[in-house]
C-alpha cells in the first residue's frame, strides 16, 4: 500500500477521507472581490481545499498562442490566449490576501503555479503543496524547478501517456520528492465526453508508481468524481464557480455553489457506503433476519424414535429454528419427539 502524503493537516492516502479540492481556478474573472467570494462559498460548500492559478501571462504564452477549441467556445474567438490571461492574472499581494482569507474561514489554500516567478511567490507565501497542471506534466524544467521546492506536490495527468507521466515522477523523485507526490487522472476536455473519462487509470497508476492517486473532473454536472471515489481516488478535484452563465473559460464547465454542496455529501455517501470490506450481519439486519430467511421444515407426521431422511424436510419462513444449512447433519438422525407437519425443525427436536 502506498504510503499517504501530508498535506497541511489532511493525509492524503488510502483508508484516510477523500480529499475535496474546489478549483476555483481563473473564474474570479480578475476580480478579487469574486474570489473572495469564491473561498467562502467553497469552504460553506465543504470543500476541504479551494485552488487558484497563478501566472505571469508574459512568461507563460507567447503573443500568437491560439486558444483552445473549448477557450473558444467559451470566450469567443477575438484575441488570443495571452489577452485572455492576462485579464485574469491575480498579483503576489492578491494571492496573500486569499490565503490569509482561507486560513480564517478554515479551508486550505492551494494554487497551481505556471512559471519560476509564481512558484517562487508560492514558496514565500509557505503554500502547503504545489498543483502542477496537466499542461506542464510534460515541462522538464518547470519540474526540476518546483521539486527542489520541497513541497508535496499534486500532479494532474490531462493529455498525457502513461510513459509521459513516467517520466514526470521522475524527474520529481530525482530531485527530492520521493513519497511527496499525489497524482491526478485528468482529461483534458471540456466538458470530457463520458467515454473518455477511464477511471480505472487511477487504479493503474497507483499500481504503477504506488503513490496516492485521485481524480480532477471535467466531466458535466457531479458527474464522474463519485464513481471515482467509490473506485479508490483518494483526492478529487472539480471546476467551481458562483454562476455558469458568467464570461470566461471555465465557468460553463464548473460547478455552481448549491452544485458542489451536493457533490461533497455525495463523496461523504460514497466514502460511508464503502465500509471496511467486512462481510458481516448488519445491525439493521438483525431484526430481519428470523422473519425472512427459512427454517427446516417437517413435510408430514414423524414420529419419535422414526429416521428423518432428507426428503422428509423443505424449507420456509421463519427463521427461527435450524438453518437449512443443516440439513446434511440432521439427515439420518432420529426423532427426539413427535414431529408435526408443517413444524419448525428444532435442535431439541433430534436425538443428536
């Protein structure tokens, strides 16, 4: 089993509850006041953690890059990737101010870093571990640069080979983060059709580098981060926003308020129906029990002293009296009394 991996003061691993990251991510629109509203909205929602980005567009896109299809679709095809970013760029004081925010309300603070500057601000502000995106599993240097951080790090896998993600733990391991990695099964579509969601990666991963392995969702609605969970992620995340409807990249494929409150009571559902694996009688069994399952039955008069052949039984309700399992053990011995038809076999009945 994997050894889990401490982040702030949540465990994140096999037989610990499910870790619930609400990514607010750039649905701020730029505005800080959104944000913060964002972090209490997440923590009333019961999230245990809520994200943010943080990026200098300058040193993360060139002045040509193209938006995505799905940027496109959401924000229209004016401008290109670095116009979009650069109205949602929130500065280093920015970034304080919604940790200090989170540490008052109780919630953690995360962030996924794009370029050395915003990993370096990161480590200043002591974040309690570092997300590196789907779009930078693949970035050598990003990662060489945020490992000799120190800081546990959550690694999403969007759009990547299982020999790219490889590589990826490690360039991490090689430079010091050994047993301080928690991965993602991600898809990089938004939203992600059904068909390609294939959460049994998760549990291939965990096998592959045994480490805590979770699941970010881009998937419509709730959609698949409960079956994720009920699979083994330890650790989910999912786009957060305070209205679908408003402009910008990712809030038509986010999570509203009320939304994500009913995702986490159903992650918590999950996590409480999954139980220890123990088959066992059920305490709301208990009762039920005697009434529903059978008996053996006498099918006609047997008298004391007389054989009890297998034929001579059946079985029916209640179960009050020997379990059909007997049947073998009583077949073949003698009466102890007089046996009615239609009575309940008993261990007193039989001369044992």
């Amino acid at each position: 089993m994997s050894k889990p991996v401490q982040i702030g003061d949540y465990l994140i691993g096999k037989d610990q509850p499910c870790f619930i990251i609400a990514e607010a991510g750039v649905n701020h629109n730029g505005d800080i006041n959104l944000a913060h509203k964002l972090i209490d909205s997440a923590s009333e929602a019961g999230a245990d953690a809520v994200k943010f980005q943080s990026f200098i567009s300058e040193d993360l896109v060139t002045l040509e890059a193209p938006k995505a299809g799905y940027q496109v679709k959401t924000t229209g095809e004016s401008g290109g990737q670095y116009a979009m970013l650069k109205a949602l760029e929130l500065s280093a004081k920015q970034q304080a101010e919604l940790k200090s925010h989170c540490e008052k309300v109780g919630i953690l603070y995360l962030c996924t870093p794009y370029e050395e500057k915003s990993i370096d601000m990161l480590d200043k502000l002591d974040v309690d571990a570092y997300k590196i995106a789907s779009t930078d599993t693949t970035n050598t240097l990003l990662l060489r640069y945020i490992a000799q951080k120190g800081r546990p790090v959550i690694l999403s896998t969007g759009m990547c080979s299982l020999g790219e993600v490889e590589t990826a733990m490690t360039t991490l391991c090689e430079n010091g983060l050994k047993d301080k990695i928690v991965i993602l099964q991600c898809t990089s579509e938004y939203p992600t059709p059904i068909n390609e969601v294939n959460l049994r990666v998760i549990q291939a991963m965990e096998y592959a580098f045994n480490c805590p392995v979770g699941f970010s969702d881009h998937t419509s609605g709730i959609g698949a981060t409960p079956w994720a969970v009920a699979l083994g992620a330890c650790i989910v995340e999912k786009h957060f926003t305070l209205d679908r409807c408003m402009k910008g990249p990712d809030h038509s494929a986010s999570l509203e308020p009320l939304e994500f409150k009913q995702l986490v009571q159903t992650i918590r559902n999950v996590e409480v129906a999954l139980g220890d694996g123990i088959k066992c009688l059920m305490a709301s069994e208990i009762n039920n029990k005697p009434k529903m399952q059978k008996s053996l039955v006498v099918k006609h008069d047997i008298k004391a002293g007389e054989i009890v052949r297998a034929e001579d039984l059946t079985c029916k309700r209640p179960g009050t009296g020997l379990s059909p399992t007997w049947v073998d053990m009583v077949a073949g011995k003698v009466a102890k009394t007089n046996l009615k038809s239609d009575e309940i076999l008993r261990i007193e009945s039989i001369v044992w």
